[in-house]
C-alpha cells in the first residue's frame, strides 16, 4: 500500500470490495452502514469476523476507535494471508487467522459479525446456523442475509431467512433490530434481559 492509499484508504479500498459478489453488493450502502450497526451495539472495543471473506476491507468505513482489535477468521488460507498484509499496511489492531467458523469458540468479544455467512453453514450441515449462534456468548451478533439472489431476482428469499432468523433468535434469546438495505438485510442481534 502506497503512502497515498494509507492517506486515503476509501478510495484504496472501494474497489478493492468489488472483487467478491458479496461486499460488491454492499459497495451502495458502506458509507452509512457500520455506522447504523454501532449505533444499535455501542462502539466496540473487540469484534470477531467470522467467515468475513472481503468484509474486513470495509474497516475504514466502520469508524472504530483506533484502539479497537478486530479479529478476522477465514477458511481460505490465501485471502487469510492477504488481509493479514492489509491489516499490517493499513495499521490494524488485531489479527487475521485461517480457521473455520463453525470449529470457533473464542467469543469473548463486544460484536460478532457473520454477514450473509449462516444461509452457507446451513446448507453445510443441517442447523449449523442455530447451532453456531447458541454457542456466542458476546452481547451482540450481527447477521445479514441476501436481499435478493445473484441475479439480481426477488426470490422470496427475505421472508423465507428472516422466519429462520426470528426462530434461531427466540431459540438463543435474543432481541432483533433489523436495518434494510436494497441487497442485504441485516439483523442486529442483542441478548435479551
């Protein structure tokens, strides 16, 4: 990363999210969307990444305190190896490990994020979605869901995850938020009192 980039990481960083359909869809909405999500969890002082793919490239749009250690985990070895040098050039606080989400169990963090990660567990094996959530601990999980499929079609897939959604959630206790975006709701999951 060039001493230009580091001065202006949006810019570097913005096509940088095009790369994976994923974050490409999220690209419209970084601006304002971490900043919605932290307003529902308060500032966090650790968040955990899991499956986080090209996510971690949002980070200068999440505007964490630069104290903040974010952990990212990723199965894939080569984007595991990229975002560590992305994290080191950019100055991150944290570290970034090739591992498999449903085998995690470090949840002593402030904010879990596993976004559009459970619908990819669930088809791998049978309630791994419920299964992982029932295991987080931390105070705040923050979930998504594709809006749409890659196509771009409404497929009734919104109502189908969030019914899934509310299920799981009942089933760990915890209260939902919902922020809507045109490609991906996101579910802001808080442990109920």
């Amino acid at each position: 990363m060039r001493d230009e980039d580091r001065a202006d990481p949006r810019s570097f960083c913005r096509p940088l999210l095009d790369l994976h359909a994923s974050t490409r869809e999220r690209v419209h909405d970084v601006d304002d969307l971490f900043g919605e999500i932290f307003e529902q969890t308060g500032p966090p002082s650790r968040i955990l990444d899991l499956a986080c793919g090209l996510n971690p490239i949002a980070i200068p749009w999440m505007g964490l305190a630069e104290a903040c250690h974010y952990t990212a985990v990723d199965l894939h070895a080569g984007l595991s190896d990229t975002l560590s040098r992305f994290f080191g050039a950019l100055g991150v606080r944290g570290e970034v490990v090739c591992g498999d989400a449903l085998d995690w169990s470090d949840f002593q963090v402030d904010v879990v994020m596993m976004l559009k990660v459970l619908p990819c567990l669930a088809r791998q094996e049978k309630d791994a979605d419920l299964a992982i959530l029932r295991r987080i601990q931390s105070p705040w999980v923050v979930v998504s869901y594709p809006a749409r499929s890659l196509s771009g079609r409404d497929v009734g897939m919104s109502a189908h995850y969030e019914a899934r959604l509310r299920q799981i959630a009942e089933r760990c206790g915890r209260d939902v938020t919902t922020i809507d975006r045109s490609t991906e709701r996101v579910y802001v999951m808080g442990k109920s009192p």
